[in-house]
C-alpha cells in the first residue's frame, strides 16, 4: 500500500494517488475522478489499462480514462427529463446531450479517501442538489477490491435526500495484449444479451430494443472485436443483459489475441456499454510512455441502459430518499497459465 500526491487541480485541490495489491493485481488509483490510473497482473509485463503518468493529461482528456462517471453515466437526449411530473434540463456537454453527467461530473472532481487498506480503497463523494442540473443531494462511495484469483472488485453505493437520477460506471479502457501500444481490434470478445438499444447519428438510443442474432452486434459466441473482412468499426452501444438490477452474472468475455489474457465481466447491472475505443489518437503519452491511437483499448460499462429517463420501458435509474443505490462489478483476469 502506498499513498502520496500526484499534483494539484486548477482549483488548488490536492490528488493523491493509491496503490493496493492483492489477487496478483497491482492496482494504482487517483482521488481525481476515482480513477483507475494503472492496474497490473502477476506474470503479464503490460498495463491492463491505458492511463497517464500526469494529472494535466488527464484534465484535458475528454474520453474518461479510467473514471468513476455519473451522475448519470451514458446519455441523456437533449440532457431533459421528467421526475415526479418536474422537468429538469442537465448540462449539455456532448452537443444537445448530456454524457456521463456533463462537464463537471464525478470525473472531473476530486474524492476523499474514506478508508484505505493493503488490497482495497474506498473513496467517497458528496454531489450537491442542483449540480449540472440534478435534483437533490447525493452522498457516493466507491469501494475497489483485489480479491483473490485476480479479480477487480467495485462496489458503488449512493444515497440522496431527494428523489433523483444515479447511475454510476467504471470507464476504463482495457487492452489486454501490450497495454496500448496496438490494436484491441483482434482481441475476442463476448457478451450475454439477446438483444441491444440501435441509436441514432448522436448515439441516443432510438427507443427499439432489437435482437442481436443475425447482426453485427450478436456476441453471444466468442468473436473478435474486429468485423471480418471490415478494417473499421465503431461500437459505442448499450447491450441489453436484463430488464432490472440483479444478482451478481457473468455478462462479458474477454481475451487478448497476443498475449492470451482473458477478462470476465461479472455485474449487478441490466446494460452493458460497449465501446471499441474509436477515439482520436491521443497526443498526451499514455503509461510508459506509449502513444494511444484509435482502438488502443475497450470499455465495457455495467450501467443502466442510456437515456432510460425518457424510456419509461427501459430499467430505471430513480433513487429516492431512504432506498440505497448498489452497483457490484468485477472484473477477473487470468494469465494463459491458469487457462
């Protein structure tokens, strides 16, 4: 366990970084944004995740690497919705939409350490009524785990004084070959849901929830992220893995084409957001040194499906005074020895 500063925000607010061990998983976090910088598996020499080595490049990223998002992870058309017969209108930060709680979300704020041990961090947020436009005052905590057989535990819990919106996400970028320096593009991948959300030009869901058999985004038998005969893709898509919050599944598969690392997804959460990481090639270096281009790494998002304020029939992210928000993902990872 090691704790010491990683620098100072614009706001003169101090970042620490965190580093825990256990599971044969050596993970570092920062207070800024709760954000996973770098995590390590025993055996394998590269960074699981892409990251930065200092906080100015994490500041003017746009891509959250590695961040706790929300209050509302994902998408919200036109950032309005309806609560309690109220409307509310959130900041809009990805053109007319709002994304992963606008341009001061979680990710962009510093936490406090509210408990710290050798293999787990528990950081916790307090969220203001009327920040980025969401009613009532929301009390979050964030708790990572490496438990043992190399696993990544993250227990999210929120409560509020006011019924309002949470739906919180872990958004690291995963390359599980040789940390960034290539393509995600051959890694294999899949996903348990029979069905996903189509979205429209802005990547707001267009209200359908269609099968996936038969379409390109049917990854229900192990495939490669990477359309055969294609050289592009551009997944940004919620997969729908249930109707409601559930007990802890499996929902994903992962495994690097290189080096053979494989990485489960297990989850309380209906969605699942995928994203192959079409980003811009990012200009800052990466861990190490590395240069980050266009499909350095994937993401995979338990959360609740987007814009489900505005889709009554999508699962629903209310919170109201005296209930408990409780998100639980892991992700396990395993070397091609213990295969």
């Amino acid at each position: 366990m090691q704790r010491e500063a990683f620098g100072i925000t614009l706001e003169g607010e101090v970042v620490e970084r965190i580093t825990i061990e256990g599971g044969g998983l050596t993970a570092r976090f920062l207070t800024y944004g709760a954000t996973l910088q770098d995590l390590r598996l025993a055996g394998h020499d590269a960074p699981l995740v892409l990251g930065f080595e200092k906080l100015e490049h994490y500041v003017s990223q746009t891509y959250y690497f590695g961040a706790t998002v929300g209050r509302y992870a994902n998408r919200i058309a036109g950032g309005s919705f309806r609560l309690d017969g109220q409307l509310y209108q959130t900041d809009r930060n990805d053109g007319p939409n709002a994304l992963h709680g606008g341009s001061k979300g979680l990710d962009r704020r510093v936490w406090q350490v509210a408990d710290l041990g050798k293999d787990f961090l528990t950081l916790k947020i307090a969220d203001p009524s009327g920040t980025m436009g969401f009613p009532g005052s929301v009390e979050i905590s964030c708790t990572f785990s490496l438990k043992q057989g190399g696993k990544l535990a993250i227990e999210m819990k929120a409560k509020t004084d006011r019924a309002t919106l949470v739906n919180l996400a872990h958004h690291s970028y995963f390359n599980l070959d040789d940390g960034g320096e290539g393509s995600i593009l051959d890694h294999r991948l899949s996903v348990a849901a029979m069905a996903y959300t189509p979205t429209d030009a802005a990547c707001i869901p267009t209200g359908e929830v269609l099968p996936v058999a038969g379409t390109d985004f049917d990854f229900l038998q192990p495939r490669t992220i990477r359309l055969r005969g294609e050289n592009r893709v551009s997944y940004d898509h919620n997969f729908c893995v249930s109707s409601a919050r559930g007990a802890l599944r499996r929902v994903a598969w992962a495994q690097g084409d290189k080096s053979g690392v494989e990485m489960e997804v297990w989850s309380t959460e209906p969605g699942l957001q995928f994203f192959a990481g079409q980003f811009p090639d990012v200009e800052a270096p990466g861990l190490g040194g590395m240069h980050y281009r266009t499909h350095a790494g994937f993401c995979l998002e338990p959360q609740i499906w987007p814009d489900s304020p505005n889709r009554p029939y999508f699962p629903q992210a209310v919170l109201r005074p005296g209930e408990v928000y409780r998100q639980l993902t892991e992700y396990r990872f395993r070397g091609p020895e213990e295969a």
